[in-house]
C-alpha cells in the first residue's frame, strides 16, 4: 500500500499506534470499474472503506426502480451510512455504486471497533458524520420545499456553461423521472433559457434560471 498517498488524504492515520498502523498496513487496496456496485439493501455491512482515488455514488432505491442521491464519497472522506450500520450492527438501507474506477481500502469490523478506541480517529468519524448528516437535512430539505423545476434550474447553474449529461443522469441526481426532466428541459429552452443538443445542455439565460430557483 501507498502509505504517503494514504496519509495525506486521511491525515488521522499518522496519528495512530504502531501496532494499529501495521494493521492498516496490512489491509490490501481494492480497484473496482466505474459502474461497481459496492454493497446494497439488506447486504451485511463488511467493514469501513477509505478511498484514494474515484468517487462512489450512495443512493436510496425505490421498488419501482427509481433512486434518490443520498451523497458522494471522495478521496478524503468516508461513507456515514456504512458508519452507522457499523456502529448499529444492522445491515445497509441503501446502495453504493462507482461512479469511476475507484480505489478503497476496506477496514475489517474489529479493526474499526479498535480504531474507535484511538480520539483521533474517533473525532475523524463523527466529524464526518456531522457534515454528512447537515449535508442530508439539505437534501431533505430540497426535496420537500422546492419544486422539481426550481432544482432543476439549480442543478443546471452548478454544473458550468454547458452540462454534457442525458436527461436521464440529470433525473438520478435529482430523485426523478427523466419524463419529468425532459419536459422541464423543453420548457426551458421554449422560454430561451437553454438550448438542448445530444447529451448536452447549454444554459443561454444564467440570470432567468437564478430567477426560477428563487420563486
């Protein structure tokens, strides 16, 4: 393993006993294609995953096949939901997905638990926890007080000047359906706020989108 790479990202680690950092030493780096699925509902929770490289997608699925984006984890950060099945001994309620190749590390349970008895590395997990948790109550938030229009509008203005995406990737990251967004697009761009081509969407109006976000 990386160590360098390991410890600028999480920096924590520097901080822990030699016997616990001969331990992560140990634990052997996982690369996984873009597309992976990490773990799912109802699936055991194996062990705590820090990654170095890619980005891995949580998502809350519904029966009928649609999902809602909980959050990404990052090169520097961990997965909440897999620290609270940890934690409460219970199985996952969600899906993690590769959205790229991804590189992890996957702490055994009792390597965690031990872990957990270190305050550095404690502090590091719920000072995650915390951020996720604010980071969640947003989403909540979102999606119970703003119209799907509004975060549409929003989505667009955060992704530059022209989006390359299907309506389709643009409806998952919204918790929607891409009829929904598709009919959104188009009255967007009959207003001249966008012009739509392949897989792309190049924002025309900045300000009358702003504008939609803040009815």
């Amino acid at each position: 393993m990386n160590e360098p790479v390991w410890c600028d990202l999480y920096p924590v680690l520097r901080q822990l006993p030699a016997p616990l950092a001969q331990r992560f030493a140990d634990c052997q780096p996982l690369t996984v294609p873009a597309g992976a699925v990490l773990f799912d509902v109802h699936q055991p929770c194996q062990g705590f995953p820090l990654v170095t490289a890619g980005s891995i997608r949580v998502v809350k699925p519904a029966a009928n096949g649609r999902e809602l984006p909980l959050y990404r984890v990052v090169p520097g950060e961990s997965c909440i939901i897999t620290t609270s099945c940890l934690l409460g001994h219970a199985d996952y309620n969600a899906r993690g997905i590769a959205d790229t190749e991804s590189t992890l590390v996957l702490l055994p349970r009792d390597l965690f638990d031990q872990l957990l008895d270190q305050p550095a590395f404690r502090s590091f997990v719920f000072n995650l926890f915390s951020e996720r948790i604010a980071d969640l109550m947003q989403l909540v938030e979102e999606v119970a007080f703003r119209k799907l229009d509004q975060r549409l509008a929003g989505l667009l203005l955060g992704k530059g000047h022209t989006i390359h995406a299907t309506h389709q990737q643009l409806a998952d990251e919204l918790g929607s359906v891409r009829e929904m967004v598709s009919r959104l697009l188009k009255n967007f761009a009959e207003q001249g706020l966008v012009r739509l081509g392949r897989e792309q969407v190049e924002i025309l109006d900045p300000a009358g989108l702003r504008r939609i976000t803040a009815i």
